[in-house]
C-alpha cells in the first residue's frame, strides 16, 4: 500500500469507528491482551532478534545505551513483557470518554444543542526504539475510537511487526454481534519507511494529530514539516527553585530525585535556580547529595564560588564533577546526570528566568511560604507547577490517567501528561423541528433564544446515540 | 517597535496577567465601554473616511460590495455601533473561565494534583475588513486573561486605529488597587503591515496561537506559513442531505434559510444532497423556493432532469438561474446566493459524500427518522451535525456563548463556534511537601499512589489563588 492508501484506509477506519460501541472496544482489547499472550514466545524471539542485532550498533558506536535500554521487551524476569499486558487492560478499565455530554442547552424549545466527546479521527504515532508503544497506542486508539497509523523505530522493527501483526490479528478474530458496525480491521496500521512518513505529514486531509515520541530532533523534524497539529514536546527543560524559606530536607530529597530517578526523561530537572539567600544553608548541602549521587554541576559564578567556599569538592574525583557553566547549559536538555545551576535574587527572577529558558513543560518551587509558592505557581507558563515535589511526578500513570499518549508542552488542546482525552475532541448535536436563523431576531413573529442550561445529571440516559 | 519587540513585549504582557484578578478585568471592560461610547465621534469619522476611500476602491473595481459593507461601524441607525458597546458588556457578563478548577486529584496523603483553567498565553488575530473585530477579540482576549496583538484590514487602518487606541487608553486609565498587579498596556496591541505579519507567524517563541478571520486565502496562507496552531477555517462548505422521510415543510424552510438568510456566511449550506427517493415529492418544491429566492442551482444530472420534468424553470429568466453542476461545485465555498445538488441513492452514500466533499463545519439531515437522524450525526465528521435545522445556526451567538473569537473547523484543541474557552487551556498544580518519584512502586517503605478524586464541589473555595 502507498502512503496515501494508508491514509485513506485510516480515515474510513475512522469514519466507521464513530459508531462502534463500548462494549465493542472492550471486546477487541481483552482479545487483544489473548492474542499477545497466544504469541509471547514469538513476540519474544522477535524482540532478541532486534536486540542482537542493536547490540552490534552499540558496540559499532552508532546506538547509545539508553536507547538500547528502552528497545527490551521481555525483562530480566519477564517483568516487561507482563507490564505490557497489564498495559492493555488498565487502558480497558478506563471509564469511555466517547459519548459523554459536557455541555447541553436549549436554544428555543425544540432546538436543543449538545456537545458530544467524539474522537479526534486519525493519529499519526511515530516513536523511537521503544516497542512496547505500538501495543499502549494502539490500545487507547482503540479506546478512543480512533483510527491509528504507527510507525517505530528501525531497531525495533521486527518487535514492532509481531506486535502489530498480534494487535490486527485480534481485531479480525474479536466476534461481531448481530446488527453491529464491524470493527474495522483498519482502525491499526504500521508503515516502516521515513518516505512513507514524509508523505503521512502532508496529509492533513486524513490525518488529524501527529504524536511524536522520542528525540527531540525527532520531534523538532516534525514539527517543523507538517500542517498537521503534534501533540508532544521537544524540549524537556525542567527547573527546581529554592525559595528563601525552601526546608533543607525537602529540598535534597526532591532535587536528587528529580535529577538521578531516571535523567534520561523529559520530567527529569536540568536547571537548579537558587535564592541567593539560601546559598550556603540550603544549595551547599543540595549540591554535596548530587556530587555524591555521581551528579555533574554546571555551576554559575556564584554557585561555582559556594561550592569552593564550603569545600565540598576538594577530592580530585569529585572535583572533576564540577564545571563552570555556559548560556548554553540553561536552554539545554542534558538528559544526563548533568545539571545547570544558577543564583537568583528574588522570586520574580526564578520565574522570569524559567519562563524564558524552559520548555514550559514541569517546574517546581521548594519553599515554606504559601504566598511564594501559589505566586510561582501562576507565575511560572508551563504545563505543571509543583509544589515542594519532585517534576519526575510529571507523567501519565503518576497523575492516575491509567496510561499515557505523551507529554504535551503544547498551550492549546491537550497539555501535560495526556491520557485518553488527549485523542479526543467533540461535536456540537443540534436538534431541530425545521427551525430557520431568519425565526430569531427582532420584529413581529420572530423568536428570542432561551439559552437554558439543559442539567447534564442523566443526560446521557436521555441521548442515546 | 519591530515586530519582535510586539512580541516580547506581548508575552511580557502575558505572564503579568497571569496574576490579574476577575474584578481586574471586569473593571477594565468597563472602562473600555466607557472610552468607546466617549470617543464615538471620532471613531465614527475616523470609519466614514475608510469608508469613503473603500467606496473608490468599489467603483474602481478594487473591493467587492460584501467587504464594503464588512467595514461600516455605524449602521443606519447607529445600530451597529450600539451593538459593538453591547458586545463590551456581553464578554463582561460571561462567568470568568480562569482559575475554575475542572480535576482534583489526591495522589498520595500530602500529594494533590489540580489542574486549573489558564489563559493560552498569547494570540495574534489576524482579520479582514471589519473593525468591530478589534473590540470583540481585545475584549475577549482581556476576559481571558491573554495578550492580543491585532492585525486588521488595511481598508479599515483609520477605524481600527481609533478602536485599538480608544482600548489602549481605557487600559491605561483603569484605576489599580493597592496591592493588585497593574493591569498590563500592552495586553492588547495592534501591527499594521503585512510583513510585521510575516515575522510573527514565526515566533512560536512568544506567540501560542494564531486567529485568522477573514477570506480562505487568508487562512490559508495563514496555514500554510506557520508553527503556531491555528484556531479558524480556511473553508465552510456545509452541505444539508434531504432524507427519504424529510418533511416537506421543514425542508424547505431550513434549506432556504441556509442558503439565502446571509450567504457570504461560512455556515451557509453550499451544496443539497437529496435521497432519490424524495425527488419529486420534496426536492422539486424545494428546488422551487430557492429559484424564487434568486437561487442559481447547480444540479447533477438527475436533480437537473427532475427541474426539467417538473418544469418549475420554464420561465426563461428562472431558466437562467439552473446549471449543470462540474465536479468542482461539490467542493466549493460560492459564499453567494449559488447551491449545488447531488442526488444520492442512500444514507450512507450523502454521509461519504460529506465526509469525503466538507469542510468538516456544519452539516444538517431533514428527516422524521430519529435512528437516520442519529447515525448521519454520528457518522458525519463535522463540527456541527444537525437534525431538522438550517446550518445558520453554527454561530457563538446563537448557541449562547456571549461572544465568538471564530469558528474551527479543526480536529484539536476547540471546535466549531469558539467562545472564551477556545481562549483558555490548563495546568497542573502539585502540592507536595517533599515527595520523589523513587518514594513510589513495589518495595520495602514504598507507597502506593491512592488516585482518589477529590470532589469538585468548593473546591475552589478551598484553593485560593
């Protein structure tokens, strides 16, 4: 198949999705969740198979570790493969968001509008070496009734194949009841070629959203050769204030956590600010847990000068941790044990500081104060402002969403950790009895619009559709 | 100023709204109203010299009758302008969308995660000759707490000018409260040139989102030159299906309304599907009423022949009115008082045909039959699906929204009639009091996250900010 059929099968995929049930949904995820577990064993040989062949990239140099990481399927003790499972039924155990009314209004009587929850309509998901993203895309696609056209990574291509080849074997065997839309076969397609996706971001007339998981020159390619809205983000460039009255205890702990629990993440701090205030008695010991923690410190002068002052790096090995920092280091996503420091004087500076150099993304204020902190929070334009917490918590399963589609730093749509209302929008219903515009207006006969809140309590009952 | 310094200086703006408070706008809208209804002379003789120089441009062939009458700001009466204060005061009276909070969640003991309606941050409103837009969307943008930078039509510089300055200057003049942040001057501002234009539409850095209102070309282009996301239509080709059970009066009241009640419109219906079997009985009376509104048909093959055999066109200047439709009606905007038709054989067949020819705007079936009712909403990918009513009705106005910034034919973020809340996104607030990610999963003093809803009621009581 071209591109362009792809693309049109998604988009009549789509079109039929719109009156699949949920009973339905449901019905082809548990057979989903079979189907994987019929095909563990050749799932897992295809996945070996991508390894060993990775495991030449990274010994050649041309794949990094973390990447190679990210490309298991299986796990030491088979824990991967498990989560993966586990995977497809929390995302059938989310309530469906298709169909829910949330917003319902009489205009005149007999002209009643609803706002509907509908799917977005066809997602375009191109990620990197990590496989186990075909099976949670595809579930909440499915979920969402959205039609989906996948694309992974080349390393992991013969795990993507198996896992795709599982997903739309189990749509074509999921029983049809009687007087049913079939499920269409299409709703699940995977191209393998960056040609074919060259010509999927062109389609803006059958592709509706572009998600994009993985590099940010990936997602930067992206974003800037499509029409088509990308739900992502580039950057993740997270930063951690402490405030003048930030507690020593919290501060360590949220700051280490943030920059050692997983630095390759977008979630993961690559800017400490601190206020000058707290130098010594707050930043001093914050700084003495990362060296520790094998943290590289890319201080500015004044960091740089505590830091000599409080003698915490005189071992040479230590020492060899700490570096004077560059402009560059504060627009940088070093998705490394790395982290740029700088020194503030006030709380205003912190924000201006963030809201010029981050990626909107997640960024925290560790202080006592209230006052101080609700101001950072409204303060500070990005998609999460925590609160004496570490920004790892910026994620899908941590904020209870049952699974993730991505992290968007978008300001329209879906911002955050998106779940499955990210992969929908919604329509307006309008139910008439033959009514004009030209019945509504001043002058004689004419009609006044009503504008009454229709209470949306049972609503759903009412509007069966 | 150039026009990276507007920009700056725009998202400046921007994050000091983030602080401004609901009685802060309130008092700002007022004062606007106030300034406007001072200076109305000269605003009204700043738009009768546009307007003079517009009616050059009209008899030289330079502008069409429609833009012409786009650009007056008085009306007969002074209606218009009456309607344009009204407007201050309508965005006034709509509850203020910031600060509500639309989830709570209780992650852990000590762990709640919110998230908070925001303003989107920035948006540049780019329209055609119809001044009024200035105080509609400087209104909107200041209720939402966004900074708005203005791009009219050149024919009306001299109106908006005055508009933009009259609002300028009621910023300025609100009085600040002790202790409140003052209100930002240049939360609204306003570019002149095309090439200031140009610029802008590449500062995804300090610009979240574009508006366009104005011809398809303008959006367009506006599409086709930017990163930013942008909220509008290039195209309504909005269709209306006469089903097998349309009820003849219905249909001809909505389907006339459509198309002639303001045919420059976007919502107006552009082209008539008819089921086969619906012919005579209703689409030739129908075909009828149009022709007397001044209708000119453009008619597939077999609506052609059923005009001829009833012989409703004999008259010759009728006659004049009836076309053979070209394939490429069916996918055109004629914003004049044209239709096209196709005959369909089925239900199925008119929602392709929509799904496949629309705009994905606004799109009606007349029909008795509540279940073929249901599945062409269903079906239909379209903003507005309606049942018994004209395609008029797709309008902030009419669905009681206050106030419209414009109407999205887009998939993400706000779809259709788009009020205050196509203005607005979230974010996420974390209240911790020091927690990691590592404090959480399978192990030895571990926790469990609990993802309980806090319930929505007064919780805004509770969360001051």
């Amino acid at each position: 198949m071209t591109a362009e059929q792809v693309a049109r099968s998604a988009r009549e995929a789509s079109n039929l999705l719109q009156t699949v049930t949920s009973a339905q949904k449901s019905a082809v995820l548990r057979r989903i969740k079979q189907v994987l577990e019929e095909r563990r064993e050749d799932i897992i040989a295809a996945n070996r198979s991508d390894k060993e062949a990775a495991q030449k990239e990274v010994e050649a140099g041309h794949l990094s570790g973390s990447l190679f990481k990210r490309l298991d399927i299986e796990g030491a003790g088979g824990e991967k493969f498990a989560t993966l499972l586990q995977g497809v039924d929390d995302v059938d155990r989310i309530p469906d968001p298709i169909g829910q009314v949330t917003m319902a209004r009489r205009l005149d009587d007999g002209l009643d509008l609803y706002r509907v929850v509908c799917p977005v309509g066809v997602c375009l998901v191109i990620f990197e070496a990590r496989p186990e993203v075909v099976v949670n895309i595809a579930c909440l696609a499915i979920k969402s009734g959205n039609a989906a056209i996948l694309k992974g990574g080349k390393e992991a291509n013969q795990t993507n194949n198996a896992l795709a080849a599982a997903i739309q074997h189990a749509i074509a065997t999921t029983p049809v009841q009687e007087g049913q839309t079939p499920f269409p076969e299409r709703a699940v397609q995977v191209v393998s070629t960056r040609d074919e996706i060259n010509s999927l971001l062109d389609m803006d007339r059958y592709v509706d959203i572009v998600i994009p998981r993985g590099s940010n020159s990936l997602v930067r390619h992206i974003q800037n050769n499509t029409r088509i809205p990308v739900l992502g983000h580039a950057d993740g460039i997270c930063s951690t204030y402490l405030d003048t009255s930030a507690d020593l205890h919290k501060a360590i702990h949220t700051v280490v956590d943030a920059k050692t629990h997983y630095p390759a993440a977008c979630n993961s701090t690559e800017t400490l600010l601190v206020n000058n205030t707290v130098l010594e008695s707050v930043f001093v010991p914050v700084a003495a847990a990362l060296l520790k923690a094998g943290v590289r410190i890319h201080a500015d002068s004044r960091s740089l000068k505590a830091i000599e002052s409080a003698g915490i790096a005189k071992d040479p090995s230590i020492a060899a941790q700490v570096f004077a920092a560059t402009d560059k280091d504060f627009g940088h996503e070093f998705t490394d044990l790395d982290i740029a420091v700088r020194v503030v004087d006030s709380l205003d500076e912190a924000i201006d500081h963030i809201n010029s150099h981050g990626s909107k993304h997640t960024d925290a204020i560790i202080t006592e104060d209230r006052a101080s902190a609700e101001w950072f929070m409204r303060r500070v334009d990005a998609a999460g402002v925590y609160w004496n917490a570490s920004t790892r918590f910026a994620d899908g399963f941590r904020y209870g969403f049952g699974a993730e589609i991505g992290v968007s730093t978008n300001k329209t749509h879906a911002r955050g950790p998106a779940g499955l209302e990210g992969l929908t929008i919604y329509k307006y219903y309008l139910f008439g009895n033959g009514q004009g515009a030209v019945d509504y207006g001043v002058g004689e006969g004419k009609h006044n619009f009503l504008h009454e809140d229709i209470p949306l309590d049972n609503v759903r009952d009412k509007f069966v559709l």
